[in-house]
C-alpha cells in the first residue's frame, strides 16, 4: 500500500486526466475530419453548380448559331465571331475564345469563365478544342 497518500492520489488524478485527453483528442478527430469532409463535398457540388450554370448560358448562346456558323467557330476552337462575314474564316481580331458568366448566389458574386485552350491534335491528327471553366469569387470561398 502507498504510504505517501498525497502522492497516490496525485497519481490518479493525472492518469485520470491523461484518459480524458485522449478520449478527448479521438473525438475532436472525428469531428474534425467530418467537417472537413462535409466542406470538401460543399465546396465540389457548389463548383460543379456554377460550372452548370455556365455551361447553359454557353450552350444558349450556341443553340442561336446556325450549323454552318457553328461548325465554323467550332473548327476555330472560338466562342463566336464579331463580324458579319458568315461565309469564310473569322479573323484573330474578330474572335472570341471566352464567356464569362456572372453568378450571384447568396449576396456573392461568382465569375465563372469558359475558355478554349489552346489547340491540341489529338491521336488522329484532327485538332480537337478543349472548354476549361474557371471560378473566381469577390470574397466568398467555395
């Protein structure tokens, strides 16, 4: 038996206490990683929103297009043409490789872009464009 009583019970309460922090610490853990987990799908199905949204404002704006002038653009990798000249190839000063669509959700405002890359040929030789979108905010992160 323990003779120094004040020394046991000092003992006692620090593995006590010693418990209850690692108790303590796995559960701030799983809370953690949950919320975390739970902001990253947030932050996913908000970003994949906007980029719909986007994505049908491009669409609309192609739909209007007849299918000479849309195979056109397309073949230029270009959004749309600024000139008249439905017949021939647009000009590098009348081309349009960019929309950018203005999204308000909640008070901020989200400006997604929609820009064709740069050329790439693709297996067959074929030159194939590539639409990327981009998000950027006024404050507010996804």
């Amino acid at each position: 038996m323990w003779k120094n009583k004040k020394g046991a019970a000092l003992l006692q309460v620090l593995l006590i206490t010693a418990v209850l922090a690692g108790i303590a610490t796995m559960l701030l853990r799983a809370s953690l990683s949950r919320t975390t987990a739970a902001r990253k799908t947030r932050r996913t199905v908000s970003a994949q929103m906007l980029v719909n949204s986007c994505m049908a404002e491009v669409n609309t704006i192609w739909s209007i297009k007849s299918p000479d002038v849309f195979a056109r653009d397309l073949n230029q990798c270009i959004m749309y043409c600024n000139s008249t000249n439905l017949t021939g190839a647009c000009s590098s000063g009348n081309s349009v490789k960019s929309h950018q669509c203005k999204i308000t959700i909640d008070g901020y405002e989200y400006r997604v872009t929609a820009e064709f890359s740069d050329n790439a040929p693709s297996a067959d030789g074929n030159t194939k464009c590539e639409l990327v979108y981009t998000i950027e905010s006024d404050g507010d992160t996804l």
